[in-house]
C-alpha cells in the first residue's frame, strides 16, 4: 500500500512548530494556553505524520 | 492567594478594555459589513432577508442604519427554515462538510429546537468564549478547575466548557452530569486545592446545601478556591452575599447562549455584588452586536430599564444569528453608566430572565426570577416549587410548596415555621404584587435540578391567564 506523506508537509511542521515554541514564550495568560493547545497540535501532528513514515518504510 | 488583574495578566484584554465606545463601534461596523457581504453570498435564508429589505451590506453605513433596515429574526423563523431547508436551513454558511460540530438549543420552550452548524473556528471561539469571561474573573492556566454542567451532548453548554478549560491550559474536571452531588464532593476533598467552579445558579446552591448538610465548611476545606461562575439563572443579592461568605472567595456570572455560540459578557474582578448592589454583566461586543429593545414597540430601552436582548454574531461561520430576537429580558446598563471606564455596554447581574417566563396574574406580570429572589433571600428555604391554577369557580390561585434546610426542618419549632412562612409570603407579595398559598413538604418531595431549574407550572387554560 502506497502512503502519500509528501516530505514539505514535515518541512512546513517543522517550521509551524518552531514558531510556536516563539508564540509559547508570551507572557499574556489569556493567549499563553492557547498558543500551547496550537503548539501541542503541531506536535501531534507531527508525531502522527512519522508514525506514518516508518509503515511506509517497511 | 492573590492573582494580577486580568488587565494586567493580559495586554491583549487590556487593549480591548482600553477601546472607546466610537472605536468600538467602527470596530463593529467593519466586522458587521464583512458578516453581511459574507451571508449574501453563503446563506439563502440572509440573502432573503437583504433582498426583501431592499439592503445590501456596502449600503449599511453605520450601526444605526443596520437596526433600522435589517430585519429581525425568531425562533418560530429559524424553525420554519429548517423545515423548509433540513436539517440546518438556509443559514448555515458554510459548506455542510465543514461543519465540526452540532449545537443545537435546548427545546425546553416546547416550540423546537434549533440547529447550528460550527466550523472548527467557531470552535475554537466557543472556548475562547468560555475562556475570557472566566479568566476576567480569576481563572488561571495550571487551575484546578470543575465544571459541573453536563458535559457533552448537543449543546454548546456542553461542548463549551470543555474547550474553554482546554484552551485556557486549566485542568479540567468535567463532573456534571456523571457524578453525584455527594461523589463531587468526595473528589473535590481528595483534590484539595479546587481553584474554580463553573456551575448553574441553581446547582451552586445545591453543591453548597450538600457541603453544609455533611459539615464541611467550604471555606476552610478548599481554601485555594478563587472563583465561583455562575450562569442561567436569577439569584438574590442576600444569596450571592451568603454564597460568598460560605466559600470566602468571589461570585461571578456570566450570560451566554447558543445564538451567541458562547459566553456574550461577564462581570469583571469585582463580581456580582458590591456594597450590597448588584453588579454588572459586561458585553463582549466585539463579538456580539447586542441591541435591548421594548419587546411590544421594539423601540431601544433606556439605560437603568429592562428590554429585550436582540443578538448579531460579527464573525460566527457556521450558523451565525443576524438580529435574532432572543426573548431574554435584562436590565440594561449603557457604557458610561457602568462605571467601569470602558466603552462596553452591560446588563445587570442576577435578574435575566425570559419574556416567555413571565406569568401573568391576577393583572401583574410575574416574573419567575422575582419569586426565586424573594424565596431564597431566606437561607432557611432549601427549594420550592410552585403551581398556578383555576379554582372550580374561576378563581385564580397561587400554590407554593416549600422545603426547609435540613437544619430548619430538624430544628425549627411551629412559631419559628409560621415566623418563616410569613416572612417568606410577604417577600413574595412586596416583590411580585400577589399572595400565594405556602404548604411545607419534605425536601425529598421536590426535584434537584443539575442545571436549570424549571420550578413553575401554569396549569390554566389560556382563556384564564390574566
């Protein structure tokens, strides 16, 4: 079974991910939350997304 | 423990706290416009009611401009356009399959209920919405928090909190509905350090009743609790004052609906009563358009008078409400009589109620929130519940069933009961112009509501409600 997982959409996390770790640094307790409830999604996003890669590579 | 101000915890809130009441209103008009030319487009059942008033969103040029041509919306509207167009009608305005989650009301007025679509933004906003108004009132990220409105389900009252606890980085307990009274308890006692709760008027009173009964004092069992929000339903201020006191920190509440996807405005660090007055709920206007209108003539209410609270989402996607006629009954509070210094209006704490509540009889309008806080301005009442009915003779008649506190039930002798009893008719009398009958019946003979409370039954015939 081919699984599409084209490699730019890692690059593109990578990046989203990067910048939320800059987003996670605010000091407004109303936003901070929230920037990590985006930076966790990046994450499992991420997380999901190499999950994906190893069956590909088996 | 003392926290910072929400305003200085938050240079984000503190920007919007820091608008004028002209800013924010141009603020609204460019989000008003956008809303408008985005509906023409997406929705038919708005795109029906531009064309049939003749108005295009480049021509509404103020705020002033959309109230008088935009047409207002019921439910009895929203109702017959869902039938016409199943199962969201003509207003969803966006493609069905990006529709992440369902809300619909709750049915409890008998007519339907309705349906609304939400994007996984709307999502999002439907926390933040929960989120802001408890963080205005104390609410941290890392706070323990319980919920006890029933989670899940199909209203936003059940998917809301869930995300706002979520979004806010608070641990969230979400016990309503699961868990009983007693079991909510026993887990608040092994957690400790509870720093937030979110419940309804009526299940805070139940909560506190059911700690008192087994003899825990809350203040010195949760004494990392910092908020007390409550939301739905009316409350008398010497409750509020009592409620504070048991628990030793702040009452907050806030007013929200499905038709505003969220919580619409909430009080501010000062809570729902200073100095013995009633505090303010204040709009989030930047979210919701809100207008208070004479339900008979629609003309707008004065500043200090009750209206009507009529409803326009600015940036809703799913199923956004246009005017939409909600029958809630406030007093409203203009900007600069709040006091707050901000350009937000407001609506007074305590006493929103329904249009389609109100009772009327023997010639007054009767307002089941104004029982409520005449009733439980006696902390010796534990519940009621009340019956208005035709006499064989065509008299019309008022019948009160009335539980004590454990503790007055257990301890109370005959005159203490009749000194209560009495107290308790003339408050109904001095605040709502009627004399009822009052029997005592055992606590267990009347329900425990988890969420709203539904105490009253008309039980005459539609010729005799007058």
């Amino acid at each position: 079974m081919k699984i599409e997982n084209p490699p730019q959409d890692d690059v593109i996390l990578a990046y989203m991910l990067h910048l939320s770790e800059r987003l996670c640094e605010s000091t407004d307790a109303l936003l901070v939350g929230q920037y990590r409830h985006l930076q966790d999604r990046i994450r499992a996003l991420i997380e999901l997304r190499e999950c994906a890669r190893k069956v590909e590579a088996e | 423990m003392t926290i910072q101000s929400p305003f200085a915890a938050s240079p984000l809130l503190a920007e919007v706290a820091g608008l004028s009441r002209p800013d924010l209103e141009r603020l609204q008009l460019v989000k008003l416009r956008r809303q408008l030319a985005r509906l023409y487009e997406t929705s038919p059942y708005y795109r029906a009611k531009m064309d049939g008033a003749g108005l295009q969103s480049e021509q509404v040029t103020s705020l002033a401009v959309f109230r008088e041509r935009f047409p207002l919306s019921n439910k009895a509207d929203f109702l017959a356009d869902q039938t016409e167009h199943p199962p969201f009608g003509g207003r969803l305005s966006i493609p069905r399959d990006r529709v992440a989650l369902v809300n619909m009301t709750g049915g409890t007025s008998g007519q339907g209920q309705e349906i609304y679509g939400r994007s996984q933004r709307d999502i999002h906003m439907q926390g933040y919405l929960h989120a802001l108004p408890w963080f205005l009132a104390g609410l941290r990220p890392g706070d323990m928090a319980l919920n006890c409105v029933p989670a899940g389900g199909v209203t936003t009252g059940g998917w809301g909190p869930g995300e706002g606890l979520r979004i806010i980085g608070a641990t969230g307990f979400h016990v309503g509905g699961t868990l009983s009274t007693d079991a909510k308890i026993d887990l608040m006692l092994k957690l400790g350090d509870v720093n937030f709760i979110y419940a309804s008027t009526n299940y805070l009173h139940t909560l506190t009743e059911a700690l008192m009964r087994r003899g825990i004092d809350p203040k010195e069992a949760f004494p990392g609790m910092r908020t007390l929000f409550i939301a739905a339903e009316g409350y008398p201020i010497e409750w509020a004052e009592k409620v504070e006191a048991l628990w030793g920190c702040r009452l907050a509440e806030g007013y929200g609906s499905t038709q505003c996807a969220g919580f619409a405005g909430s009080t501010c660090d000062k809570g729902v009563v200073n100095d013995g007055k009633r505090g303010l709920i204040h709009l989030f206007e930047w979210e919701n358009l809100f207008e208070v209108v004479d339900p008979v003539t629609l003309e707008p209410t004065p500043s200090g008078e009750i209206g009507e609270l009529v409803v326009t989402n600015l940036s809703v996607e799913g199923s956004p409400v246009v005017r939409f006629r909600t029958g809630d009954a406030a007093r409203f509070v203009a900007h600069g009589d709040t006091g707050s210094g901000w350009g937000w209006n407001a609506i007074e704490c305590g006493t929103i109620g329904r249009f389609d509540d109100m009772m009327k009889i023997r010639g007054n309008n009767v307002w089941p929130s104004a029982i409520d806080a005449a009733v439980f301005a006696h902390p010796d009442v534990a519940e009621y519940a009340g019956r208005v009915y035709t006499t064989e003779d065509g008299k019309t008649e008022i019948e009160v069933r009335l539980a004590l506190s454990e503790t007055a039930a257990m301890q109370f002798s005959p005159e203490q009961r009749r000194a209560l009893f009495q107290a308790v008719r003339g408050a109904i009398k001095e605040r709502n112009n009627i004399w009822v009958t009052l029997i005592e019946v055992e606590r267990s003979e009347l329900p425990e509501f988890a969420y709203k409370a539904r105490r009253w039954k008309d039980e005459r015939q539609a010729g005799y409600r007058l």
